[in-house]
C-alpha cells in the first residue's frame, strides 16, 4: 500500500528514517508521496525522496505563505521545469487554504498562482483545506484541472465530498476515521463509493485517535484500511486493490 501523503522529510524522522522505511516495507507499506510545504525545505525533501525511492510533489503550503509571493511562486516554477520528467515527480503541493491560520488574502494569492501552475504542467494538486471549502470550491471552478487532484485530511460529511468529487476530486482519508467522534467523515466513507478515495497518514501530525505514540507514522495504514472495509461493509483486500488502483490513476504511478 502507498500513504499518499507523509512528510517524511521533516525533522522528527531525522532519528531513525531509514529504520522507519525498512519496517514500512516489512509491513506491505511501500511507498509513499512526501508532499512539498516550503523552498526552504524542497533541497531536503528532493534528496529524501531520491535516497528512499519515494514519490514526491512539490509545492508551497498555507501555513508557509512566503513573504514575496511573487518570487516563490517563479521559484517554484523553476523547479517544477527542473523535475518534470522524474518519474517519483507526481503532483503539485501541497498547497491551499487554511482558515484557522494567518494571512488569508496571501493564503488565496498563493493558491491561485499554484492552481494556474499545475494546469500548465498538467499536474494534478494536493490540496489543504481547513475551513474554507465555499472559497476553494470557487477557485477550483475558476481553475478547472484535467488531471484532477486530493482534498487531503478531508473531514467533510457526504455532501461536501460530493461537491469536491464531481469538480473531479479525490478525497484523502487519513487518521480521524478512526475517531467514533468524526461523525460526518464515517458517514462520508460509508456513503460514498471506494473510488473517490485515498489513504494517507499526514505523518508525523494528525495522529490518529488512541494510537500509543504521539508522533504519527505510515505504520498506521492498514488500521485505516481496515477500518475502511468495516464501514463499506467490504473484504480488506478488495478495498486495498481499490485503493491502490485510485492512487496509481491518480498520480500516474
Ligand atoms: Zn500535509
């Protein structure tokens, strides 16, 4: 199985990412995409990637709005030319819109330059969206993708994926599903069809409920997974073959 979305270039790993990658593989968890954040972090992640065969996107995340919007977005541009023809190269991101965190006219700009970037690239995005589904939506109108992209830690209930589904979405199921309290996202995955999603862990954040460690890992997958079968009422494998098929279209793995 992939974990579509793990920053496993971020310093809580420094201590022991190889042994985590070997104990990954151990446990059928192959691969996994490391989402970009921020240029400063893009050299560390491209060589981490590199180094453990991932895949990976590059991007610059809302909680990371650059002081010269301008600049960045031309930087990351470069870069995105520098490694369009690397095959563990998959997407745009992470990028998006966060409304509990500073800055959200800049949070908008950014996004924007970003979406109109990975139409011309013909990448599909990933995005972050915390409390401001109506203003995404919108700019996902305005910036129809071909190639689609993931809603990722999409915590909706059923309606709301459907909005994001038929603009040509996935939805990124991560950790909170295994919360009982995360009514609405339980509701989302027993509802809709298995096609419409992803399985990521979001490490080293978001956790999931009950879990011994406090530092999250792709370790977690295949409680999700599971987790995933209990409520479409569906055998474990047949979820994971589907799975693996949405993120193998997806990003073109
Ligand atoms: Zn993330």
């Amino acid at each position: 199985m992939i974990d579509t979305h793990a920053h496993l270039d971020l310093e809580d790993f420094d201590h022991d990412r190889e042994t985590l990658f070997t104990t990954m593989r151990a446990h059928g968890i192959t691969n996994a995409i490391i989402p970009g954040i921020s240029e400063t972090q893009w050299c560390k992640q491209i060589a981490i990637a590199a180094e453990f065969n991932c895949y990976y996107a590059l991007g610059i995340h809302p909680w990371y709005v650059p002081n010269n919007i301008d600049d960045s977005l031309t930087l990351l541009e470069r870069k995105i030319i520098e490694h369009k023809d690397n095959a563990r190269f998959v997407a745009l991101g992470e990028c998006g819109l966060d409304k509990l965190k500073p800055h959200f006219p800049m949070q908008l700009e950014l996004l924007s330059g970003q979406l109109t970037m990975s139409v011309r690239f013909h990448l599909p995005v990933i995005l972050h969206a915390v409390k401001c589904h109506q203003q995404l939506i919108e700019l996902l109108i305005r910036n129809p993708n071909p190639r689609g992209g993931v809603i990722h830690g999409f915590y909706g209930g059923p309606e709301l994926a459907k909005r994001y589904i038929d603009l040509g979405y996935k939805l990124g199921i991560g950790g909170l599903l295994m919360n009982p309290n995360a009514k609405k996202l339980r509701k989302t995955i027993t509802e809709i069809d298995i096609k419409h999603f992803l399985i990521e862990t979001d490490s080293p954040s978001m956790t999931p409920y009950n879990a011994l460690e406090k530092r999250n890992t792709p370790l977690h997958l295949p409680k999700f997974v599971s987790e995933i079968a209990y409520l479409q009422k569906k055998t474990t494998v047949s979820i994971l073959e589907r799975l693996n098929k949405n993120a193998s279209q997806l990003f073109e793995l």
